[in-house]
C-alpha cells in the first residue's frame, strides 16, 4: 500500500515527466512578457478555496523554556554561549497565552494556523521514554482552541529546535541514528494529534538547519568545524523526511485523510548578464539551496547534477533502495520565502557571481516548471522591521502586499497551482539570530509588560482586508474610463527650453559652385570666388531650426506648447534697457510661426532648476531671490517679453515649479512678490489689448497616507501638502497668507522662517491668478511612524516611503495620483480652472519603443478624465512632457541618434488619444466640434531639401551658381509603433 500511493503521488506530481532543468526557461520567460503592463498591479480575486494562513515557531514564541517539564532545546543552549546577548526563555510567552494568540488569530480571519511542537516539550530528552504528559497538553488545549474557531491547523513536526540530549549524545542531525528516532517522535504525533490535523510539515527549511546550523555556525547548534557536515546532515534529514511520509501514508492516512510535506526554504536569483552562462550559474545555484532536497523529493531521488558536479565525494550518495524510499515523498510543494534567509542568510558563495533578488513570482514559475506543476503552499512568507518599531509597520506590510500581489499574478497570469499563502509571523518574538533586533509579527507584543500584551499591527489590519476581499477585487475606480475632453481642450507638449540659433543658416552660404549637370550632378566650390554680401534683413524663414522645431511639434498633433525663456540670456546685465535683440528676435519668429501651424504658445518666464539660477549676472551674484530688487527686476523682465511677444503669446506662466524644497521660505517670499508684480502689470498695461492669461505653475506631486485607514497618517499627508503644495498655492488662489496648517505648525516648532504678510503684500498677492497650471510626476507615502531615518523629515515628523507594488523608473508610477491632486486643488480652491502643464517619465533614451512611456500616458490621461467626467474637475488642458531627449535627456517623445530624429512610440500613440480627443466609447456617436483652421501654406517652405537660386548659364555643361544656396540640412525621421 504504501509503496503503491508513493508512486500514485509521484507520478501525480508529475516527477515522471519533468523535463531536466525546465525551470531554465524561466528567465527568458519573464524578460519577454509585455513590460509594464506585465508589472502593473493585478486587481483581481484568489481561488475560492485558498488558503489563508499565519504561522508561528515553537521556540520564538513559546518560552517556558524549562516549565512542566520541557527539556532543554539546542536553542536554549546555543543562545547561553559566545557573544549571544539574549534568550529565548519567555519569548512571546504563548505557552501562557493560548487565549490571546487564538484571539489575534481569529481576528484576522485567516482559514488555517501554522505552528510548530517542540520536540523537548513533548519528549524532553528527545525519546519517547521521556514523554512528558503535561507538555502534550499545551498542544491538545491549541489544537481545541483552534477547532472551536473554526482554523485548521498546519503543524510543523521539526522547526529547528532539536532535544540537546539528541545533540550532546548522538551528535544531532549528523548522526543516522536520528532518523529513526525523529521517525518515532513523529508517529507519537500522528498517533496523538493527527485526527485534528490535515496538514503537516515534517522538517522546516533543511537548507538553513544543514548549512548554517553544521556549516557556518550562525544558527543551533553553531557547528562550523566540518565542511562536508552540512552535506551529511541534509542527506540525513532527506531520509528522516522519508521516512516519516511512508509512515504516515502507511499507516495514518488512510484514516486521517491529511497531507505531508517538508518546508523548503529558498532564495531567488537574476543573472548578472543575459548569456546561457549566467542562467545555467543561476539554475545551479537554485538547485544548491532548494534543489538540494526538492529534487530528491519531486523528481528522481537523487540530487541535483550540478551538486554532483561542484562537490563530488563530498556529497553523500543515494542507493537504489533509497531513491526509491525517497522520491514522491511529498503531497504539495511546502514553500517558504522571506527575510529569514533571502538577503540575510544565503552564502556569496552559492550566488555563483550573479545577482539575488526577491521575486516570489518567478520563484513559484521557477518550482512549477522544475518539478512539472505540483500544488504549492507557501508557508512562510513576510518581511521585518526594525526592534523599536511597534504598532505601526509600513514596510512590514508593504512587502506583504508585494508577496500576496506576486501569489496572486503566478495564479492568474503564469498558471501556476499556488494553493496557499502563510503571514509570517503572528506574534513578534525571539527572531533566531537576530534575537529581539528585528520584528516580523502582525501583532505587536510589549516585551516589558508580565502579560506579554499584543496590539495589532497595521500589517495585521491589511492583512485581515486581504483575506475578507480574498484579494485585490478590483474597484470601479481602478477600471479604465471612456468618454471624451471638451472640443476646446488643450492638449500640449512642454519643454524646458528650445533649441536656439541666433546666426541664420537659411540664405548665409557665400560661396560660388559649379553645378556638372551633365556627369554626376555634383556641386564643386570655386574657392577663389565669392557672392558680394547680401544687405537683407534677417528674416524668420532665415532659422532654419525654428522650421524643424515647429514641424516636430506639429507632428505630435498638439495645439499648445509650452517652453521657457531664459532670462539672464535675454537680460544680460539686468537692465532691460539693453535687451539681447537678437535673441527677443528669435523667440518672436518662433512663437508666430507656432501660431502659423494653429499652435499655441505657452511661455514661461523664469524657469526654476536646481543647476543654475538663470537670474542676470547682477541679480546672480547679489543674494539671488533674497535681493528685495529681484521682485521689481522680474516685473520690468516681465514688461519687455509681453510688449514683445505678447502679440503672439496668449498664455503666461511666469514662474516655473519654484515651490522646490531647496527653495527656502524667504526666497518663496519674493518669488511670491515677483509673481504678483508681473500678474499685476500685465492686467493693468497688456489684458485690454491683448487678451491673454497669466498665472504661475507649481510642482505638484501627490502625497498619500501609507496607512490610509488611519487619522495618524491622514493628518501627516495634509501637513507635507501643506508645505509643499499650499505654501505658494494658498497666498494666491486662498487666503492670501499661507496656509494655517503651515503657520501652526511652524508656531509648534517656535520657528521663525516662516515670513509674514504684510496687509499690502497680502492685497498684492492674492487673486493673482488666471488658471491654475501644476506639473505632475508621481506620487509618494508618508507616514508618521519613524522606521528608516534616511527617508524621514525631522521638521515635519514625516517618514516618506513607497509602496513596493509600484512600478519605478525612477520614480514611482502611480497614475491614480494625478486625479487625487486634481480633486485636491479643486476642494482647495473651488471651480478654478486647471491646466497639467508637464507629466511624463524618466525611460531609458535607447528605448525608442517607450512602452514604459505608452503605459504613463494612456493612464496618466486616462485618471486625468476621470476627474474632469466623474469628479467635474475644471480641466482645461494637458501637457506631455518632453518633446526631446536633446533639451529633456529621458522624458523626450523624440529620441536621436547622432542627425536622425526617431519618432518614438509613445509619440504615436499620445498623438491617437489627442486625435479622439480622450477614450471614446465604441459606437457611440463622433463627437461633433467646430472644424480648426488649417495651417498656412507657407509653413512648410524650405523643409527638407536643397533649394538652389539660380542666376547665370555658362556652357551646356556647367551650371555656375552664386552665394544663393538654401541647404535645410533635414534630419531624416523614423517612426516607432
């Protein structure tokens, strides 16, 4: 019978017809899905029948090391000896607290409770004639509390705490004997607590007890002496596990109906470079930590060819009979993931010079495809945080969040059977050699208190969600939206700067050729002659740049653009009496010939960037914005570009994201006062006859809650708001002072850099607005429970933070954020019109297929109309920002390889969503506006191509022409879908 279900279950589980090293696959596999969307958070529902776990250890949480009879554990030893500063004698103290642990345990809701026996408590000295009655009572009470709960049980035999008696006598697990007498404990527990148990784990991560109890010492019983020790003891441990699965499945499953495994720890690894090499290094070193004991189990009962290989006499071998015994004994593949060895405990050594990582996905497709699809149960998997962190974890649970997501995405997306997911831990407790330096629970436990007390952590609060929803279901919120902008939207592309060219190249050649017409058609220079200079005005058409900037623009199918000027250029010397007319000249002709293409300009002022101050050298070199004459220096700056191009410019943007935290609060004081000035100048001198807008544009990225079920982060992401958004937003669209929140605070923390507004600053400051114009980016967490001090702002008691979930480039991309900053201006400042003047992404120049940069667009937008459609968000306008890479490394819906201009796919496809003009429904009706006036034909004069002005014919063979050559060097363009 038991040699029959042994080869039922092996060949159940496939082993029979695994292929040899089919989880190499699994890199390319992943390197080819569809990016981002592939890494875009997953909303949708688990299996009906999951299961849902947490788990503890009997020695981290027990305590009563020595009570009622319990013996002594290599643990209660091996944290006595070396430089070992604590114990685990109390731990969480659950041997006295079997009511509180059941009551964290239901109030999370989960559908089973992992836990292990500790083989002391039960057999002091490790054999069955010590058995120790009141210790197996401990047990029978758990297991009776859990049942009136209605939570399974998943009991671990083995969770590394080994008798001592077993260890000081027979050596431990480096000794055979202990297979037998492990075989025996096990059957006492089948025998005794198996009609209530359906799960069992026979031995927890034999990798960590083999390596680091027998190798390098850092765990029980910290043996390091014998480097072949490790290999023995895991060969012992393959066949204790055997052994004890032919028992059970003997003679216990036939009436109890359960199922066995043994828990499997393992690391993940990426290569450090994409050759079959590296990929071969990386399958070997999987197979050295989890092949080591899942190939025996799973696929033919001996060990992984690469061990073989690297280790040769050193590694124990298997006899026939043994393979036999060994192989199919496992019911579901036992996983277990986390901090406890990935990052923490895995050798340099067994990285084979590649890269670890922390994928739990590519892990699950790695075990699917190596053993041929077996049923996996992860049965430990968390994070940690540090010892002084109590009730509020958000690491903790962001990684949670990250490792149920990964579960989630390897059922839906890769097929592959997870059939369980295990929290670890329940409690906070003795965390092994990290001591009470770390804390992995979802309850916090007060240490100091007799009771132990636990409070629920905020990882415990998500996860008890997780379980209820049974996933990520997801929300009307989360769906994209369809529908469409007004007709008189304004879709746009910004750009920090233009491309300047001062010296015309249109109709400057004064050369003299011979043109051989009837050969080859080559133009040859006549160096001794030349054309008599030219006394023409410049002319626009004489930028032949301006003609190719206009035409790109153009060609991403906007009707506004956005760019800056650069005022020390313009101004050298501070004195507008003495203008570079050269330059004023050239941005006059730009901005007349975006008009020509039915293209708005939009002009910012003064452009903020941490690299230069781009003030006049005399402003520069004097206090900067913290010179009083600044404010009154920008308005006459501002007088100058609106009697000189204000013809042309009917939108104004006169200070650029100068809410930047390096700006401090007396600059923003002045920057203020500038702004207000030239708002005021233009409303009383230009409005009547102009007819144009003028306002500011303010940095706004979002700022969310990490724990957003909770007033104690609420209230943190208010306050950083605050200060970064409300601080120059509220003196103008508000109040005209900043802030309350802000100034309240800053009186909390008796700080005095705050300026005041004086009533005339105030009048002058306030209402200076015609829209609300802000550049989105993404978003970020804060909360206000210090975890990383790097990340944490002292002044506003705020830690910032990501969630792990999101994907990055550099920056988190976070779509959603975008429409909460919209609603939150809307709310701060009621029906005031909004213009998204800049949002894009960071991606990788040589990525002309920018799919990174699709994804950020269609979404981004896509958030963008929900606003405006759902939550009658007054949004005029949207901006892409870059146009290029050349003026924008990175952001560019152009790329360039040396002259060639690529077109890249993100170019494309914001160019569709404009021609919709949004996400129309299918089938319904065209939306019907007003037709636009085509641009003039006398835009696309001189574009791409030579032109030739011929004057005099000599011969019938040569053609001389003089100084007229017109030479558009065109940049060839090549387009990316």
């Amino acid at each position: 019978m038991s040699g029959l279900f042994a080869l039922m279950t092996f060949l159940a589980l496939g082993s029979a017809g695994a292929k040899p090293h089919a989880g190499l696959k699994t890199w390319g596999r992943f390197s080819k899905l569809p990016y981002p969307g592939d890494t875009a958070f997953l909303y949708a529902t688990f299996p009906k029948d999951f299961i849902w776990a947490v788990g503890t250890a009997a020695y981290q949480v027990e305590g009563a090391f020595e009570k009622d009879g319990k013996g002594l554990s290599i643990w209660d030893t091996f944290t006595r000896g070396g430089n070992r500063k604590t114990t685990g004698d109390v731990g969480s103290d659950s041997y006295h607290n079997i009511n509180a642990d059941i009551r964290a345990i239901r109030q999370l809701g989960v559908s089973h409770y992992r836990f292990s026996l500790s083989w002391s408590r039960i057999f002091p000295n490790g054999t069955r004639g010590s058995y120790n009655e009141i210790g197996t009572n401990y047990y029978r009470w758990l297991l009776k509390r859990l049942k009136e709960i209605r939570v399974q049980p998943v009991v671990t035999l083995y969770h590394w705490d080994l008798p001592q008696h077993l260890q000081q006598s027979l050596g431990g697990w480096g000794n055979p004997e202990l297979v037998e007498i492990f075989k025996d404990y096990a059957d006492f527990c089948f025998n005794e607590f198996g009609d209530d148990v359906k799960y069992w784990i026979t031995i927890d991560n034999p990798f960590l007890v083999a390596q680091h109890g027998y190798g390098t010492g850092v765990v029980a019983p910290g043996i390091k002496n014998d480097p072949d020790l490790p290999f023995r003891v895991g060969h012992n441990l393959i066949k204790a596990h055997a052994a004890v699965w032919h028992l059970y499945n003997r003679h216990y499953r036939p009436r109890q109906q359960g199922k066995l495994s043994m828990a499997l720890g393992s690391h993940w690894i990426k290569p450090r470079r994409t050759r079959l090499e590296s990929l071969r290094e990386c399958q070997c070193s999987l197979d050295h930590v989890l092949g080591w004991f899942a190939r025996p189990l799973f696929t033919d009962g001996e060990y992984p060819p690469c061990m073989r290989e690297r280790l040769g006499s050193r590694l124990p071998s298997f006899t026939q009979e043994e393979r036999e015994q060994v192989r199919g004994t496992a019911d579901f593949f036992a996983l277990s993931h986390g901090a406890t060895l990935s990052f923490q405990l895995i050798n340099d050594s067994l990285k084979f010079g590649q890269l670890e990582d922390l994928d739990l996905r590519m892990l699950l497709y790695w075990i699917n495809a190596e053993y041929d699809k077996p049923p996996i149960f992860v049965v430990q998997s968390g994070w940690y945080v540090l010892g002084n962190t109590k009730t509020e974890d958000p690491k903790h649970m962001f990684y949670l969040k990250r490792f149920i997501a990964e579960a989630l995405k390897s059922i839906i997306t890769d097929g592959v059977n997870v059939i369980g997911y295990t929290a670890w831990s329940l409690i906070d407790g003795f965390e092994w050699h990290r001591e009470y330096g770390i804390r992995c629970g979802l309850y916090y436990v007060d240490f100091n208190t007799p009771d132990m007390k636990r409070e629920p952590k905020t990882s415990a609060t998500f996860y008890r969600n997780v379980i209820h929803k049974n996933g990520f279901p997801e929300l009307p919120e989360n769906r994209p939206a369809q529908g469409m902008f007004p007709c008189d939207f304004a879709w746009g592309v910004s750009a920090t700067s233009i491309q300047v060219e001062t010296t015309p190249t249109q109709f400057a050649d004064p050369n003299v050729y011979l043109w051989n017409i009837s050969n080859n058609g080559e133009l040859i220079k006549l160096e001794s002659f030349r054309a008599p200079p030219s006394h023409r005005a410049t002319h626009c058409a004489d930028y032949a740049i301006i003609r190719q900037q206009v035409d790109e623009i153009r060609q991403v199918g906007v009707n506004h653009f956005h760019f800056s000027l650069n005022w020390s250029a313009l101004v050298p010397t501070g004195d507008v009496a003495y203008p570079n007319t050269t330059l004023l000249g050239y941005y006059r002709c730009f901005t007349r010939q975006l008009l020509r293409a039915n293209v708005t300009p939009v002009v910012t002022l003064w452009h903020h960037t941490r690299q230069r101050s781009s003030l006049p050298t005399s402003l520069d070199t004097s206090n900067r914005w913290l010179n009083k004459k600044t404010p009154e220096a920008f308005a006459d700056y501002a007088r100058l570009c609106y009697r000189e191009l204000g013809a042309h410019v009917k939108m104004w943007i006169t200070l650029n994201e100068p809410n930047d935290e390096m700006v401090s609060y007396q600059e923003g004081h002045q920057m203020l006062r500038a702004h207000a000035l030239a708002w005021h100048l233009y409303d009383r001198e230009f409005r009547h006859i102009q007819r144009g807008q003028v306002s500011l544009a303010l940095h706004m990225d979002w700022v969310e809650p990490a724990f957003s079920f909770t007033r104690k982060d609420v209230e943190p992401a208010k306050r950083v708001l605050d200060f970064h958004v409300g601080w120059l937003a509220e003196p103008i669209f508000g109040s005209g002072d900043y802030p309350v929140g802000m100034r309240s605070w800053m009186r909390q923390l008796n700080s005095l850099e705050l300026p005041v507004f004086n009533e005339e600053d105030r009048q002058l400051v306030k209402g200076t607005y015609d829209f609300f114009a802000m550049s989105h980016f993404s978003t970020k967490l804060v909360t206000h429970a210090k975890e990383d001090s790097y990340t944490y702002t002292e002044m506003l008691e705020v830690q910032h933070m990501i969630d792990v979930t999101w994907i990055m480039s550099p920056r988190p991309v976070v779509p959603w954020g975008l429409r909460k900053a919209l609603n939150w201006i809307k709310q701060h400042y009621s029906n005031v019109p909004i213009y998204i003047m800049a949002n894009g992404v960071q991606e990788d120049p040589a990525r002309f297929k920018d799919s990174l940069r699709v994804y950020y667009l269609y979404n981004y937008i896509n958030e963008a109309l929900k606003a405006f459609t759902l939550d009658g968000v007054n949004l005029k306008g949207y901006f892409a920002y870059a146009l290029n890479d050349q003026r924008d490394p990175e952001f560019g819906l152009y790329g360039q390889v040396h002259e060639e201009v690529i077109v890249k796919a993100s170019l494309s496809n914001y160019r569709n969503i404009i021609q919709h003009n949004g996400f129309p429904i299918p089938g319904a009706p065209p939306q019907q506006c007003p037709a636009l006036p085509q641009p003039c034909s006398g835009c696309h004069v001189l574009i791409r191509g030579p032109v030739v002005g011929f004057l005099t014919l000599v011969g019938s063979a040569m053609l001389i022409t003089l100084g007229l050559i017109v030479y558009y060097s065109a940049k060839r363009h090549k387009e990316y879908y």
